[in-house]
C-alpha cells in the first residue's frame, strides 16, 4: 500500500479519508455524506486504502499498526456474531452504532 491520506474506491463514488482523531472516514462523493466512520488505533491515521472490489479498507497508523476493515458494516457485523456465542453488549452497540435492544447476533 502506498501511504495516502486519502483513497477513493475503484468507481469513484466513495472517498475514504484519514484523520489525526485515530479514525478513518468513508464519504459518500456525490452527496458529501459520511457513511461509515473507522475507529479503533490509538494514534493519528496515516494511510488508507480500498481493495480493487471495494470489500476491504486497510488502514495504518502513525505509530505503525495497520487494520483490515470490511467495508460493509453488515458484513463486519456479520463476522463478530459468527465469533460470539451471544448477542452483543451495550457497549458494542455503540461501538458499531446500533440504537435499538433487538437481538442482533442470532442464537447458536
């Protein structure tokens, strides 16, 4: 990956922008809105990328760390209740920014 600010994907109608709060911004281009906000380093975001299908966004820190994303948040989300044997914690609602109580990892 070459380090960049910012990256838009293959179709050009997401921009993806780094940011000193540790977090990393998908933007919807035509409407300038944000989709998706990308949290978890610990220092300021100094590199991101979009994968050629537009599946993954990697991003690397100031300190050195670099974190493969899943772009779509269902798919991530997806992926964590794969891993868990319960439901989520209020906690990781925020996190992934769910405002309702329904179940949202189905029952093993």
């Amino acid at each position: 990956m070459t380090r960049s600010e910012r990256a838009f994907s293959p179709n050009g109608k997401y921009r993806l922008t780094s940011g000193r709060d540790g977090t990393a911004r998908l933007w919807n281009v035509e409407t300038g809105e944000e989709i998706r906000r990308f949290t978890g380093h610990t220092a300021e975001v100094r590199g991101v990328a979009v994968s050629t299908d537009s599946k993954y966004i990697v991003t690397t820190s100031f300190h050195g760390s670099a974190w493969l994303w899943l772009t779509d948040i269902r798919n991530t989300i997806g992926a964590v209740c794969a891993l868990l044997t319960r439901d989520l914690t209020s906690e990781e609602r925020v996190q992934f920014d769910i405002s309702n109580q329904d179940p949202t990892c189905p029952t093993k």
